[in-house]
C-alpha cells in the first residue's frame, strides 16, 4: 500500500502565509479537514485536492504525491 | 472542534438532560400507568419527545449549509453515524421485547401505554445515537486518521 503526502503547509507558507481559514475558503473546505490534511490524518477526495491546489494556483502533483511504502 | 461536532456535542448533552429528566419524572410517579393517568407527565414526555428531535434538527442539521462549516469529512462522519444509530434502535427494540416479554409473560397482555413508550424512547434514542455518533466519529477520525 502507497501513502499520499501533501506540501500544504509548505505551500501556504510559501504563499504569504496563507492562513488555515483561508485555504479552506478559497478550496471549499473547513479549517479542521486543512488541519487534519496537514497531519496527514486524511486523504481528501480527488475534488477537494483539486480545489486545494487550484487555490495555491498550482498542479495537483505539487500539492499531493504518491509514494510506494 | 469542527461546527458540526460541536453542534452534536450540544444537542447530545440537551437530549441527554431531557431524556434523564423525563426518566426521573416516570421513577418519581413510581407506575408506569401514570402516563394515562397524568396529564402532566404526558405533556412533559410529549414535550421531550417533539423537542429532543427540534433541537437535533436546529443544531445539526440546518445550520450545516455553508461548505466552510461542513464538508467531505463531516459527512464521512455522519454517514458512519448512522451506524450507531442503526444499533442503538435494534439495542432499544430488543431490550424492550426482552424486558416486556418477562415481565408480562403470565399475563399473555401488554399495557398499551407501552407501545408509546417503546416509540418515545425509540426516537429520542436514535437522535442522541445519531449526536453520539458523530462525537465518536470525530473521535476516531482524529486519533486514526
């Protein structure tokens, strides 16, 4: 089994330090799924992880990656 | 705490103080048959029985409609609810067929007013299995992800 790893916590540093709140505006989502996203405590579905990487302007495969175990 | 968790969290605390507070209500009329008896008691129990589900649909259900209170992982969380929900209404059936079958084995009879109680309890018991639910999913889905 692989295990899908996110850069989000990267990425809304990266991005003027986009706050929890916001993210989970702009991708549709509440802050607790940002919170749990980032501890890797939840892997979204296909459309949140499409929302979350179009809300950091971004390809999906820069946000979430694959990786074999 | 995730609105909806806390919204369940509130209506599981209500429910469960009314519902307790019902119970105390029959334990100190001491007979079952003061329901018919009581027009007091009906009120209470016909008011605890309207209002736990009210509160229920107030808390959880309608103040969930903007994406930023509720999402995807809520509603994974309310879909497994209904699990418990689904139990805990086999559980109260089975212990009152249980419980009346004992009781009034020899009599070959059940009082009627037991078949309001077995609805009362069973829907205020599946709204606070449904509250309880929710809590236990948030519980689980934060420990194991």
């Amino acid at each position: 089994m692989g295990r899908i790893e996110n850069r989000i916590r990267r990425l809304r540093f990266d991005h003027d330090e986009m706050t929890q709140e916001e993210l989970a505006s702009r991708a549709g989502c509440t802050r607790q799924t940002i919170i749990a996203l980032e501890q890797s405590k939840y892997v979204p579905s296909i459309e949140l992880a499409f929302r979350i990487a179009r809300a950091f302007d971004t390809p999906l495969e820069e946000v979430f990656q694959y990786e074999d175990s | 705490m995730a609105p909806l968790q806390r919204r369940a969290l509130y209506s599981f605390v209500i429910g469960l103080v009314l519902t307790i507070a019902l119970i105390a209500v029959f334990a100190a009329q001491g007979d079952i048959t003061a329901f018919e008896r009581d027009p007091n008691l009906r009120l209470v129990t016909y008011a605890v029985l309207i209002g736990v589900p009210l509160i229920y649909l107030i808390l959880v259900n309608l103040t969930l409609r903007k994406p930023t209170q509720f999402d995807e992982r809520d509603r994974l969380i309310i879909e497994k609810s209904s699990r418990a929900q689904w139990l805990a209404v086999i559980f109260t059936l089975v212990v009152w067929t249980i419980a009346l079958t004992e009781v009034y084995q020899d009599q070959g009879q059940v009082p009627l007013t037991f078949l309001k109680l077995i609805f009362t309890s069973t829907l205020i018991i599946s709204t606070l299995a449904h509250s309880f639910g929710i809590l236990v999913g948030y519980w689980d889905i934060n420990r194991n992800g």
